[in-house]
C-alpha cells in the first residue's frame, strides 16, 4: 500500500456516520481519474444601503468543498485487472462479477442511503496527499460501448462529493493518517486483531488497545477488506 503522498490508487472508503473516519468498506475504481477539481467558496450577508454609504457586505462563513471528478471504466479486456479492493467492495455487497455494470453498481450501492440510518453513509476520499471526508450528492454515468447483448463494455461516471467534516474531526483525521504516526492495514481472510498486532508491534497483547483506536465493539469478528488503524507503539502506552 502507497504511503501518503504517494499517488497509488485512489480509494474512497464508505462508513457510516458513527463510526471512526475510514472506518468501513474501500473501494477502488480499475483507473485513476485523470483529474479531479475542488471548488472553494464563501458567502456574505447582504449589507444595508444608507444614506450616506454604500452597500456593504458582511462575511458570513466559509462553504464546505465540492470535489467533482470523472471515473473510467472498461470491460472490454484491454484494460489492467481491476484492483483488489474493488473486489472486496463488490464481495461486501454480495455481488461476485466484476464487469462494467457490476462496477458501477458496487459504486453506488456503497454511496446510497443506508437503511438504517436513512441517511447517506460518509465517503473518505485518498488519493496522494489529498484527504476529504463528505457525501456523494451526484453521480451521472454515461455508458459508451456495448457488447452484441447489450452489456456496457465501457463508461464514465462523472461524481460530487460535498464536504462534510466538523474541525475536531479534520484534527482526528490529520493525526491518524499522518504517515509519521500510524499505519493504514487492510483486513484480509484469516486475519485477528491479536495476529495483526503481533505483526506490526510484536506483542499481541495490544490488541484492546488497537481496537479501542478503531471503535471496534468486537474485535473478534473482523471484516474482509475493512481498514484499520496501526498507530506508532508509543502511542498506545
């Protein structure tokens, strides 16, 4: 897995609203986009016109980012193999093919309300050095060749992220993906709280404390393809 900073794939992580940010299920798409736009604004308040002064404006507050991008996919074979974690995103979900409409889908699903909640879950979105947490609010996708039953072989899915993150949760967020302070670990087949804590610290008596890091109610049953936080040993003393 790339270190911050490193431009790997990127990934967005789905989660929900009461859990720890990048907490929940990953998703990355065969391609990087090529590029991506964040667009920054404020607002003010209509000042009063008087008699002897012009209209003035008062600042108000500063409005939450808008991320816009555009995401590929193929499925005509020409393409690299889709990469792991779009696989787990899609096994998550129950879904087990991997083509552009099983993509897509996979994609969507993960971003749709929540039927619990009933509220759209959050999305963190890495990709080298950038990091936003906030919702999907738009996702157009345009399918643009077929194979001779119809199937899409190729799309595009034009997205819209709006920020949405409190200014203690940016600090939680800047300390635990510091690359100089913890260590993102994806859940694989087989793994333990207590074997991943051996590994990374050599002493798998840590692991209550490395899931009290990662809100985990049970830490017996970990997910496939879940993230989890390995901050440095110091840290948890």
């Amino acid at each position: 897995m790339p270190g911050l900073g490193q431009l790997g794939k990127i990934k967005f992580i789905f989660y929900k609203k009461n859990s720890l940010p990048g907490i929940g299920i990953p998703y990355s798409p065969a391609y990087n986009p090529t590029s991506f736009s964040v667009s920054h604004s404020t607002t003010y308040d209509d000042g009063q016109k008087t008699e002897t002064a012009n209209t003035s404006k008062k600042f108000n507050k500063v409005n939450p980012q808008s991320l816009s991008m555009e995401l590929f996919f193929d499925g005509t074979g020409a393409s690299p193999s889709s990469s792991d974690l779009l696989g787990k995103a899609a096994s998550a979900i129950g879904i087990g093919s991997n083509t552009v409409d099983i993509q897509i889908a996979a994609f969507l699903k993960l971003a749709k309300i929540d039927g619990d909640i009933h509220e759209p879950p959050f999305v963190m979105v890495i990709w080298g050095t950038y990091i936003m947490t906030g919702v999907l609010t738009s996702a157009n996708v345009t399918y643009t060749m077929f194979d001779s039953n119809g199937r899409p072989l190729r799309a595009k899915m034009n997205i819209t992220i709006e920020e949405n993150v409190s200014l203690d949760l940016l600090g939680k967020l800047l300390s635990l993906f510091s690359p100089d302070l913890s260590k993102s670990i994806t859940v694989k087949e087989g793994d333990t709280l207590p074997l991943l804590c051996s590994q990374e610290y050599n002493d798998a008596s840590l692991y209550t404390k490395v899931a009290a890091v990662n809100n985990l109610k049970n830490y017996r049953k970990l997910k496939q393809g879940m993230e989890l936080l390995f901050p440095p040993i110091d840290n948890l003393a």
